[in-house]
C-alpha cells in the first residue's frame, strides 16, 4: 500500500509560529521604510517651498500672506458660488512658482481640490512673561527677562480663530497642509495655522521696536525665522504629544529639520533651530 506523507499537528503549528515571528520583524522594517520615504518626500516639498518663498519675495518685496491662496468662488456662468478647485486658481506660489499643487500638500494629506476649511492659532507659549527671554530685543548685548515683553509673544492661543480685517473667518484650502493642517492623532481635531506673517502682539498690531523680528512680515526677517512645520508624524500618547523628533520645521535660513514634536506643539513660532 502506498503511504501518504502529511504534516503533523506540531509541524503546522511551528510553521504558523515562524510565519507570525518573521512577519513581526518584517512589518515594522516596513513601516519605518514607507515613513522615512513620507518624510523624505515631506522634507523636498518644504524645501521647495523655502526657495520658492525666496523667489516671490525678490519679485515682490515681500513674503505672501499665504503659501497657496484663500479660498476662492467662481463669481458667474454655471458654477457661480462653488469652490474653485485649488489646482485652477492662481495662487501666491502656484503655479507660477511652484509647478505642482503637491508640494503645498505632506504626503499624509489626502485631501481634495475643493475642500476647504476655517483654522485655529496653533498653541501659544505658555511660559510667564519675562520668564522665558530667547534674543537681545533691546539691544543691550545681553539676554535677559526685559527681552520679553508681552506684546512680543504669539497673542492668539490654541482655538481662536483666524480672521480676516473684517473679523470673518478665514477658509484655506486643506490641500495646502503648509498653511493649515489637521493633525494626525490630535485628539481636538482642530486645523491649526502653520503659515503667518505676523503672529505677535506687536506684529498684529502696529509694531514695535521690542517685538521678535522672526516674522515674516517684517522687512528683514533673520535666518531662525519659521517659515511653517509639518506635524503629519507627531506621536500621542493619552492625548499628549511625545517628546521626540517627529516634528519637521522650515526656517527661513536653511533646510527643513527634524524637531522636537512637543516642543513646537508648546512653543509654535517661538522654537528657534
């Protein structure tokens, strides 16, 4: 008689065993790959963008109030009243500057061309003022408590929103995550502002002598200027942002970097590189 070979109970049981063993080593290996890839690509965008923003200033003599645009209605024929998809408008960076749409958007952005959102302050520092001193405001050659006067911290905090001169709600492209983002992971599920050109309360106001010259809008912004940051790979634990390097932040005199993700969830503008 002819004896036929089939595997053992045990034998299955050990190749399911190394199967799960290998896949949990294989898996993560993965993960972390495709992550570094996002993050790769995340990092050329912003620094496309960086030279882009350097370009738009030379022609214009100045930093746009926006990376992409406001939202902007078709005014007559058919479609009058609807979103104007973000792709068809000619916006500050694109396309004259920026011949993709996608360099505006992280890759974790799957937002499409119309939709379209109101936004928040990111969080303010909630460090004591004049407890907190980060440059010679005074010019004095020393840093110290007097170089941090109130009206040069961020004056809108986290969930106010943003509004135009009139006091109506800004509406920003969600595809043009530089300028907004929801973040991954937040439990508030707020879109908060990355893009300003003022943010302090002098800056917002009429100005001042004392205030933090790492804004934008002001004529000779230094290089520790922030442009924007990407919080598309902060990490959450129990709703409070992990202490590690996730964060990518643009400043205006060189690449994009990693960063420490809760120190720019508690700081915003004020990290300096």
């Amino acid at each position: 008689m002819r004896r036929i070979r089939a595997f053992t109970l045990i034998e299955l049981l050990v190749v399911i065993a190394i199967i799960a063993i290998l896949s949990a080593i294989i898996f993560p290996v993965f993960s972390r790959a495709k992550d570094n890839a996002n993050r790769g690509s995340d990092i050329s965008s912003m620094n496309s963008l960086r030279s882009s923003l350097q370009l738009y200033r030379v022609d214009q003599g100045g930093y746009p109030p926006a990376l992409l645009g406001y939202v902007t209605l078709y005014q007559s024929g058919p479609n009058v009243g609807q979103v104007i998809p973000a792709n068809s408008i000619t916006g500050y960076l694109y396309p004259k500057r920026v011949d993709s749409i996608d360099v505006l958007r992280p890759v974790k952005n799957q937002a499409k061309m119309t939709d379209t959102t109101s936004a928040v302050w990111p969080t303010a520092d909630a460090s004591g003022v004049g407890s907190a001193p980060i440059l010679d405001l005074n010019g004095d050659g020393a840093i110290t408590t007097l170089d941090d006067p109130a009206g040069a911290r961020q004056l809108n905090g986290l969930g106010t929103p943003v509004v135009d001169g009139a006091g109506v709600p800004r509406r920003f492209y969600t595809v043009s995550g530089y300028d907004v983002t929801t973040t991954p992971g937040d439990p508030a599920k707020n879109p908060e502002l990355r893009y300003a050109l003022f943010w302090t309360g002098f800056g917002l106001g009429s100005g001042d002598a004392m205030d933090d010259p790492r804004q934008l809008g002001y004529s000779d912004p230094p290089e520790n200027t922030v442009i924007t940051w990407n919080s598309h790979y902060r990490e959450y634990s129990g709703g409070a942002v992990q202490r590690v390097k996730r964060e990518v932040v643009l400043f205006l005199g060189g690449s994009s970097r990693n960063y420490d993700s809760a120190s720019v969830a508690l700081k915003s503008w004020r990290v300096l590189p």
